[in-house]
C-alpha cells in the first residue's frame, strides 16, 4: 500500500486539520511517556536494587556507541521524508533498501570493532555487551522509513501505542533476567527487547510495504539533506561517547553508573511532561514555514509553553533529589545526588535546544543547526575533558555553563531566522528564571523546615510547596503559556473545536 505517498503535492492541508492533528498528537505522545515513564521509574527503582552500578556504567558506555551506527545506516534520510513536500514511492523505497543494506553491515562491523572499545572504557565488559547490542543496529534501520511515514502523517496516536507496549514488555524482560541474576543482560535484554517490539508494531501499522526499486537520484537528492542531519547527530553521538569513554576512564565504571542513573531521572521528568511537543511542532513547523507571522507565534507558544511543563518538576528534582533518589534508587545511589540536581537545572534548557533544532529543520536550514551543533558539542566535551578530573558534580556544572552560554547563541540564531527581534525570544526565558528562583527558594526553605521528618512525607510537603509557589508566580508572569496549556489540553478530538495548535498562527 502506498497511503505515504502524497497524491497532489500542491494541495495544501487545511490548517484547522494540521492543528488539531498536533494537539492530538501532543496529547497521545504525553500519554505514551507516562505510560513508559511510569512503568520504567518502577523498573529502575527495582532495578538499582539488584543490579551495581557497574552494570548500569557498561550499558551506559555502550549505548554511546550505537547511535553511530545506526545514524550511518539513516543517513539522515528519516529526517528528509519528515520534512519534504512530496513523497513518492521510488524515494522511500530507495531510503528503505539503503537503511537495511547499510544496517546490516554495520552489525558486522560494530561486532568485529567491540573488542577495541574495552581498553577505551577501561572495561573489558563492554565488548559482549556490545556485540550482543550490534544487532539493535539491524532492526532500527529496518523501522526507520516506516517510522518516518508516520510521523509525516502525524499519526502520533498510534506511534504512542506502539512505544508504551514496547517499552512495557521490554521492561518486564528486564525484570525477569534481573531476578533471576543475569546482571547487566537484563539491560541488554530490556534495549533489545524493545527495539524489535517496536519495529513489529511499525510494519503492522504503518500500511507501506517497499518496492523492489533503488534510484539514484533520489539517494543523491536524500543525502544532500541527509548528510547535514547526519553531521549534526554524529558529532553528538561523537561528544556523549566522548564524555563516556573520559568519564569511564578516569573515574570507573561506577561513576559513569551514577552519572547515567542522575541523567535518568532528568530524562523521566523530561518525558513525564514537555518532551512530546517537540516532535510534533518539528511536523508543524515544516508545515507553516512559509507563513512568516504564523511561524513566529508557533515557536514563542511552543517555547513558553516547553518551559512552563517543564520548569515545575525538574525545579522539584534540583530541589528534592536528596530526599528522591534514595527513596527512589535507594541509599547505594547517593553519588547522584547532587549530579541530578545540577543537571535539573540545564534540563530545561536542552529542551528548548531540542525545540530549536526542529525549528531549523522545519525550516530546512539543517546546515545552520550543524556548525552550532558542532562548535556547542566540540565545548561541551572539551569541557569535560578539562573537569573530569574533579568528579562527576564539576563535570555536570560544566554541562550547566556550556548550555547557557548554547542558550545565549540560539537566541540570536532563532531570532535572525524567525526575523524577530531578540527580546522577543529573550522574554519567555527572563519569565522562566523568575518563576524558577522563586519556586526553588521557596522549596528550599521547606527543604529546611522538614529536615526532621521522614522522607516521603518532607518530600512530599517541599514538592507542594514548590508547586503552589510556581503556578502563583506562573498567573503573575506567565499566564498566556497557562492559558496555552489549558487550550492544550482541551485542543483535541476529545475537547474544543479550536485547538490551540490550529491557531498558532493568531496573534495576541
């Protein structure tokens, strides 16, 4: 079937239909993260309790190296079909055959250069780990043009359906091979695990079968786009596998432990609350970018609204992690404390990153993303490079200070782009501070007054302290992304006739 294809590439998708299509998929999105953040916060909490941080480090240092492999195998062609005007079926059946070819070269590859990764993390455990992971290479290229065509059809709905029972039952294969002693197989198994539950789903769902057909136009015309996307991900890829070959080198295993499980919880908030809008403003922002106004208003909602969901829980992490991470991971963990705590803070700052990214490749400039990307990544590790040495806090306080420096750039990246003036792109972030400062005092002061009581009840009492404290500070300076959340939430088929996505557009 062929239900990918556009069949009129000059017909132009209404936009009440392109927005309560992104509302609803806000919503399905959302609720697959909770879905999958829930049962993995469960998961993990079970987890750190059976297996060292050892285990977690030698997963953690292997999944750095993955992404390489399968960016290679991509090669940015998902990225391509997300944001073309048109597709055809010569064009994704070429994308289809390169990713599944490439992908399966570079399992042999990954398998035959593991050995040499073990001497780079000082961890000779890494090497079968990483041999048994080479075949995630494999199935992730052969999901990635379904995956692609779903997303340009904003079919979020199902995509979220399919990343909670995937993540679910993945979850639950980790548990069994962690009860049963496997150690750190139980990661693996839990990354694999998921990888070929989701690529299943995909193919059932995604209604597109390939063709027998590779043209080589089409693969030039691909990867002209693609390769600037894959310069951007590489040298990424590049930088986190350098963080954990240097954090694992010179600190051990356990410390890249401590440090994956800090970045964890950071992550959970993350999903548990704005990350869903920014794969579905990247779709948006490709459709309305020629619309200068509407684009305008698009990317200042989706910004105060990213910091306005995400602001409230990773303040309640900066502020309660001494109380949390115990409670949570218990008290064998407490090296991660302060790591999390820190990197709550820049958190919030990666995901306005994140927003910036899909603006400019909805925008099709991927190259102007590339040299920031690669200048903001080429500091980050030097960064670390410089710090490690001082321990996991001053490696998470130099994240910090690199991603506001990253965060003073891109508002004047943003703003040539978007043709605004800087304070406009300024405002939301000063709003943002503000509410943050005020909600963490707040928080800490109760962090203080509960120092003597237990620790779920204190942590208990600070959150809603910080809570109350952020949303009256939120009325007073953010009430127009308080009043988009709630358009938000209503803006689907389940609620108002007028989403709020469907007017990004009006003005104010």
């Amino acid at each position: 079937m062929s239900a990918s294809v556009d069949p009129n590439p000059n017909t132009v998708e209404p936009t009440a239909e392109v927005g309560r299509r992104a509302a609803g998929g806000v919503i399905w999105l959302t609720a697959q993260k909770w879905v999958i953040r829930i049962f993995s916060f469960v998961t993990i909490a079970i987890l750190t309790r059976l297996l060292s941080p050892e285990d977690f480090g030698t997963l953690a240092a292997a999944s750095t190296v993955l992404p390489f492999f399968y960016l290679l195998a991509d090669l940015g062609f998902a990225a391509y079909i997300v944001q073309v005007e048109k597709t055809t079926e010569r064009m994704l059946s070429t994308a289809f055959w390169f990713s599944m070819g490439a992908g399966i070269l570079l399992c042999g590859l990954l398998w035959a250069i593991a050995p040499i990764m073990g001497p780079i993390f000082g961890n000779d455990t890494v090497v079968p780990v990483l041999q048994a992971l080479s075949l995630w290479v494999i199935v992730t290229a052969i999901g990635s043009v379904p995956t692609a065509i779903m997303r340009r059809e904003m079919r979020f709905a199902a995509i979220a359906a399919q990343g909670a029972t995937a993540a679910v039952i993945a979850q639950a294969a980790a548990l069994v091979l962690a009860f049963t002693g496997f150690g750190v197989w139980a990661l693996v198994a839990q990354t694999l695990t998921a990888a070929v539950v989701s690529a299943i789903l995909i193919w059932v769902t995604a209604r597109w079968r390939p063709r027998w057909t590779f043209v080589r136009a089409d693969f030039t015309r691909m990867s002209k786009f693609g390769g600037q996307v894959l310069g951007v991900e590489f040298i990424a890829m590049l930088r986190a596998w350098g963080e954990a070959a240097v954090t694992s080198a010179m600190l051990g295993a356990a410390a890249l432990g401590f440090m994956n499980i800090a970045q964890r919880l950071v992550q959970i908030v993350q999903d548990l609350t704005g990350s869903a809008i920014v794969p579905v403003t990247n779709v948006a922002f490709a459709r309305i970018r020629e619309e200068v106004t509407r684009l305008q208003n698009a990317y200042l909602r989706s910004l105060r609204l990213v910091y306005l969901l995400l602001s409230l829980p990773l303040t309640v992490v900066a502020i309660t992690a001494p109380l949390m991470v115990p409670i949570v991971f218990g008290d064998g963990w407490g090296k991660s404390v302060p790591v999390a705590q820190v990197l709550a803070i820049a958190g919030t700052l990666s995901v306005a990153a994140w927003l910036d990214h899909g603006l400019f490749y909805g925008l099709g400039r991927p190259g102007t993303w590339f040299v920031y990307a690669f200048i903001t990544d080429a500091v980050t590790f030097g960064t670390t490079l410089l710090v490690a040495r001082g321990g996991l806090v001053a490696i998470a306080w130099g994240f910090l200070a690199v991603a506001v420096v990253a965060t003073v750039v891109r508002w004047f990246l943003v703003a040539r782009a978007l043709k605004m003036r800087v304070s406009a792109v300024t405002r939301p972030f000063l709003s943002l501070v503000i509410i943050v400062v005020g909600a963490g005092a707040a928080g800490w002061g109760g962090m203080v007054l509960t120092a003597q009581l237990p620790g779920i009840l204190a942590l208990v009492i600070v959150a809603t302290i910080i809570g109350v404290v952020h949303l009256g500070l939120s009325f007073l300076f953010a009430r127009r992304a308080i009043s988009d959340a709630a358009s938000l939430l209503a803006g689907t088929r389940f609620g108002a006739r007028v989403p709020l996505l469907a007017r990004l557009g009006a003005a104010r």
